[in-house]
C-alpha cells in the first residue's frame, strides 16, 4: 500500500475548507491549494477563518511546474469543473488518485475522460453542516467521506491509501459495497433538500419540523428513486427514512448549500440537480414534474438577484 504524503486540493468552499483543515493539521507542508493568482493573493490576505481558527494553507497557481501529487482533492462548483480539469494537469502523474467531493452524478465521468477512470476513486460528503460567508466557514458536524471503487467487496490499493490517510487525519468515512447506490443516496439528498430549501429559503430547522416542508422534499426525491429503479441504482422509500436520521443530526439554525448560495447571490448547481433529473426523465420516460418546477423557480430566483436577506 502506497502511503499519500503530497496532497493537491482545488475549490475551497465550505466543503473543501472543512475537510482541508483536517488534512492540514495532519501534514502542513504535504498540502498545496490550487488557485490562480488573484485568488492567492486574496487568500494569503485573508485568510481562511474556519470555525473561528484562521488557517493560511500552501498556494500554487496551476501553471506552476510541480510533482505529481499522490492524492488530488476537487471540491468546485459544477459550472468551475471543466476549468478546475484543466488547473490540475501539472498535479497528475502515473499514480495519482483523483477524488471528487462535489455534487451530483456526472463529475468522476467528466474528470476520468481526461486523466483516465483507472485514476478516480468514487466520493461524496454526507453529514456535513458546513456555511460559507466570504472568508468565513463554520460547521458543527463533520458528517462523513463516502468513498470507493464503483464495487467495494474488497479494497483496492487506492482505496486501502486513502482509508490510512483519513484514519490518520482523523476524517470519518465510510466505504459502501455498492458505491453507485451510494452515490444515488447523496444525489436524491441534494434534489431534495438542497433545491427545496432554496426555494423556500428555509434551513435545516424547517424541514426537521414542518410536515409541509418534509412533503416538499420527499416530493422531489421520490423522482429520483423512480429514476435510480430505471438504472440500476435501485433506490427505495427507506432510503429516504434513512436521510432523515442523517437531517435530524444537522444544526436547526444552518442552511444547505444551495440555499447559502441563494442567499448570497451566487449561482447555484441547479443544473446538475433539477437539470439531470429532467433530462434523465425524459430519456428513461419518468415523468418529473417537481423537479421541473424547481428548475424554473432557482432559475428565476438567478436572474432576478433578489437574495439577500
């Protein structure tokens, strides 16, 4: 088993931010953050402030000539993939292992046809209650990095590294058998949650509480399991009892991702969530109508930049 020493990550959100505090204070030096040099400049200003601790990491400009890293974490927006591929080819050598902690179903595929699958490991993060406001992150849980080949009866060597770095970083996880159903699991969360707490503006709080909301989101998530039954992932009505134990964990007071995004006046991941579902939809003849009216309400609520509070 390789042991990962050099660490890349690209895209600092909440996400990116949480999970690489974890792996800074595991090997300072062994971490380096991608980002063209206007962002270094504001970050090496600023600061990351993460649970009220500032953290200045490692930054490198991705036409900076490098090593190949061992482990390359990318944790962008959907709309920011296609350039983030393009910023990590001096990071990607023979034995680097590409993890993507983004959003939807769509993004190992995007990254894997440029470096080849035989580099990316499965993942997705799970749990976590993280809120970004400019520099400034917070989170209360953690949650988990669910992660794996697409079949996990026995851990590949990329696997079996990445299990020994979290384990000494002290970064829970989890490693499923079966990591497409895995990945559908966070795919039906994110249409669920995600899009209907933006829409509502509502936090967590709202849909721990008010049967309303809870109707709201099972709504769009049921589409999912009726589209994942078409492909294989083969989801069902317990997996969506199984994300409420998950719901009733996060802090009443913080909000999703995509509500975050809402609020601040920033594009949202719509596309990748409501997007997919339709287009999924129509090839595989399942009829999404909750989804299509969320895609039209967060496409307004883009144009129209009324989001502040």
């Amino acid at each position: 088993m390789k042991v990962i020493k050099n660490i890349s990550a690209i895209g600092m959100g909440a996400i990116g931010c949480a999970y690489m505090s974890k792996i800074h204070a595991l090997n300072p030096n062994g971490l380096k953050v991608i980002a063209d040099n206007k962002r270094i400049e504001r970050y090496k200003r600023d600061g990351f402030i993460i649970n009220d601790k500032r953290y200045d990491f490692g930054y490198i400009t991705p036409e900076e000539k490098c090593e190949p890293d061992d482990l390359i974490f990318i944790s962008v927006k959907s709309n920011q993939l296609n350039q983030a591929v393009l910023d990590i080819k001096n990071h990607v050598g023979k034995n680097t292992i590409i993890m993507s902690l983004m959003n939807g179903i769509t993004s190992e595929e995007i990254i894997g046809k440029e470096y080849g699958m035989d580099k990316m490991l499965y993942a997705l993060c799970i749990g976590i209650d993280g809120n970004r406001d400019g520099n400034n992150i917070t989170f209360s849980t953690l949650g988990n990095i669910t992660f794996g080949e697409k079949l996990n009866e026995q851990y590949s060597p990329k696997v079996e590294s990445v299990k020994e770095l979290f384990d000494r970083a002290k970064i829970p996880y989890e490693i499923p058998e079966d990591m497409m159903h895995a990945m559908w699991y966070k795919f039906m969360i994110n249409v669920g949650i995600n899009q209907t707490s933006a829409a509502v503006r509502g936090t967590y709080g709202i849909f721990q509480q008010m049967n309303e909301a809870k109707k709201f989101m099972e709504s769009a998530m049921m589409e999912v399991v009726r589209l994942s039954q078409k492909i294989g992932a083969n989801l069902t009505g317990n997996d969506i009892k199984r994300w409420y134990k998950v719901l009733d964990t996060m802090a009443p007071d913080s909000k999703t991702s995509m509500c975050q995004d809402i609020t601040y006046g920033r594009k949202t991941e719509v596309d990748i969530f409501a997007g997919t579902v339709c287009k999924l939809g129509e090839k595989y003849g399942v009829d999404t109508p909750v989804n299509r009216t969320l895609l039209n309400i967060i496409k307004i609520l883009e144009y129209t930049r009324v989001l502040k509070e």
